[in-house]
C-alpha cells in the first residue's frame, strides 16, 4: 500500500509525538521508574527531553490521565496514580472460597486494600466462540452455559468474565439462574462431583473489541490481556472455559513456578 512503510523499511517510530512521550512515560510507570505517588518530571524538563512544545507535553499528559495512570490539575505537579497497576495471580483464584466465601478473585483482589465487588451481567445458552469450543469439545454449532460478569475495583471495571460449562454439567444448577453463587463456581462444580484438578492459561495481549472497549471504560487504542483459561476435573474432563479481559496498561499477571 502506498505511504504506509513495511517492516522492512520502517527504521524509526513514526508515530504523533504526544503519543510517542506517553509511550515512553507510561513504560517507565509500568516499570516502576516512576513510583506510585512519584511526581512525574516538569513540563519544562520534559520539553527538553522530547524536543517537544509545552502543548504536545500537556497533550501527552493528557493520555495518560485518561488512562488513569496519572493524576493532577492545571497548576499542580502530575503524580503517579498509587494503584498504577495491579498484579493478579491466578493461581491463587482455583481454590473453592473457604466456607461459603465469596469468590477468591474478590478477597485476593482486597488484600490488596482495595473494595471488589462482581457484576452478573448475562447468564444465557449461546455458542461459544471457535477457541471456547475447541477446548470444551463442542461440535459446530454446538451451545453451552455462559455466566458473564464484570468485575470491579473501588468502582472501576477492571476485568470482563465470560465463563462457559458444558450443558450436561449445567442443566438444573444454579449456573443456570441469574443469581451470584455464593463461594463462587469452584464451590458449586466440587459439590456436583466435579472439583477442579488442573488449569491451563493462554494469554495473548489483544485490541479490544467494541463491546470490550465499553465495558471496561478503555481510554483509547490500547491493548487488553486476554486470558483463555480452561479447567479440567478429574478424567481431564474441561468443566470450565473462562475468558478474561483486563486493561492491558494497568494490569499484570504473575505466575510462580516451581524449579526442577
């Protein structure tokens, strides 16, 4: 195509300016080279930084305050926001919640000083996507149970949650009815004689799709992470195909392995 350069001849980044500078802070954000509650440079030491005019560094500023990595007024100094970006481990949301809890992913996500609280927003028979199907051995065509909910922290929507189950194990159970289930599904899927064995994750950072774009309230282009993780029972039976979606700016996952 004419005047758009291939890999092969682009030797530089040819990107506007402001968004360039935002790339640059928004990785040393991410990084941990500006601390939560650190002030970010001057206007003046970023113009001379950049090479940039006072209104590219403001407009720059400016995405980065929308993507709510940043906080500050005309007049005062910008600071980093204190929850920058938050480290989810998913391993620790397999466990069945102690007693009749609330779901693992809420009281993890509070441990970290924050409020979390789930919003159901569906729970229908649909066909999956292709992948969600491939993974649940469903044939072409073929429906399953899906539960969707959103997940906030201290009121923001942080992650979108599409869980699917096969019909044979969903059918006359609460993941059929439009109600929370107390302890979340790990709870119910032990007691109906499936209890979770293994999980298995694939993660791939992503550019969000409408619906996406709007749930999570995305400030702009940026990608999200999105995570297919399929559980299996005993047999490596899958009981379960969970895709999440969180921001891919302020959020992280970490996994621990052990060695040997």
């Amino acid at each position: 195509m004419t005047g758009v350069p291939s890999d092969s001849t682009r030797t530089f980044d040819d990107r506007p300016l402001h968004e360039r500078i935002a790339a640059d802070l928004r990785a040393e954000i991410m990084n941990g080279d500006l601390a939560p509650g650190a002030r970010l440079p001057s206007t003046a030491r970023l113009k001379e930084r950049f090479a940039a005019s006072n209104a590219t560094v403001q407009k720059a500023l400016g995405l980065l305050k929308e993507e709510r990595l940043v906080v500050g007024r005309a007049g005062s100094a910008v600071t980093v926001r204190e929850h920058r970006q938050r480290t989810m481990r998913p391993a620790a949301y397999m466990a069945p919640a102690d007693n009749g809890d609330r779901h693992r992913r809420l009281t993890e996500a509070e441990k970290l000083g924050t409020r979390a609280r789930s919003r159901l927003l569906r729970v229908a028979e649909v066909v999956p996507p292709a992948d969600v199907s491939a993974v649940l051995g469903l044939p072409e065509g073929g429906t399953a149970q899906l539960r969707e909910q959103l997940l906030l922290i201290d009121d923001e929507p942080v992650e979108q949650v599409s869980s699917y189950y096969p019909l044979e194990i969903a059918r006359g159970t609460d993941l059929t009815k439009h109600q929370k289930v107390r302890g979340g599904t790990p709870v119910l899927l032990a007691e109906l004689g499936y209890p979770p064995r293994l999980s298995v994750d694939r993660v791939s950072a992503r550019v969000p799709t409408q619906a996406q774009f709007t749930a999570l309230r995305l400030p702009g282009d940026l990608p999200v992470l999105r995570t297919l993780r399929v559980v299996r029972s005993d047999d490596a039976r899958p009981i379960e195909a969970t895709v999440m979606v969180k921001a891919g700016h302020l959020y992280e996952l970490q996994y621990e392995f052990t060695a040997g």
